[in-house]
C-alpha cells in the first residue's frame, strides 16, 4: 500500500504553500523516515490504510528568516485547535508540545528533537477524508 498524506494534512500545507510561495522548505516533510519507523510516530502509514498523519513545516516562511512568523503561526494553529478543530492532534513547535490532554495549553516537550526548526502538526482520523479549510489567520483565515 503506498503511503498518502491524509486529506487535512494536505490542505494545511496547501494554505502554507498559497500565503508563503517561497517559503524555504528544507525541513517539510510527511513521511517518517528509518528513525521515525523504529517507534510509533503519526510519520508513519498507518497500517491498514496508509495514511500519514503528521506535517512538518520549515520554520522560515519568509526564506530570509525574518520576521519569523511561526511562533504566531503555530499558536493560532493551536488556539483552532483549542476552539473546536478536530482534525488537529497535537501541535509541537520550539521545545513546546500543546494537545487536547492540556487543554491546548504550552506545555514543555521532552522528546529527542524539539523542533526548533519545523512545526509538527498531528491529525486525528476526522483528518483523513477532510480537506475543508483550516480557520488560522496567518494562513488566510478570518
């Protein structure tokens, strides 16, 4: 089964893609590599569908660095998450994880990298088959 990026995950980069064109893309990714395979990560297809769901997005959306947005772009992807987006997982973002368990609160993130260059966005299943656009400001939303 070859693996597909599920339907959410697609647009969210989509919108990345449409409001910052030559954003710097160096660290995006959607498919686990052999480390991410060796433990469970959203990066790797899930076994009876094959669906990935996990984004990274590099930091630099300018490709000059500066300003540097994600920190804004990540916390409203977060605070959409917190008022009732429900295909988003869990977001982790400059040693920062924020998740549902937390009430979508900052909270620090101890795990072997802390994503100080690319934010991590999870999708839940409600991800897999939608791809209605995602209500975040710095990605074109109201």
């Amino acid at each position: 089964m070859k693996p597909v990026l599920c339907k959410a995950g697609q647009q969210l980069r989509e919108q990345f893609d449409d409001t910052f064109p030559d954003r710097d893309r160096r660290s995006d990714g959607w498919i686990g590599d052999l480390r991410h395979s060796a433990r469970p990560s959203d990066h790797n297809p899930d076994p009876t569908s094959g669906l990935v769901r996990a984004i990274d997005v590099d930091r630099d959306v300018h490709k000059s660095g500066k300003p540097d947005l994600m920190p804004d772009i990540a916390d409203q992807i977060r605070l959409a998450a917190k008022a009732g987006e429900k295909r988003i997982s869990y977001v982790i973002f400059n040693g920062r994880i924020a998740s549902a368990r937390m009430g979508w609160r900052w909270r620090k993130y101890s795990g072997s990298n802390p994503h100080n260059h690319h934010c991590h966005v999870s999708f839940t299943k409600q991800g897999d088959a939608d791809s209605s656009f995602f209500n975040i400001p710095l990605l074109g939303g109201k």
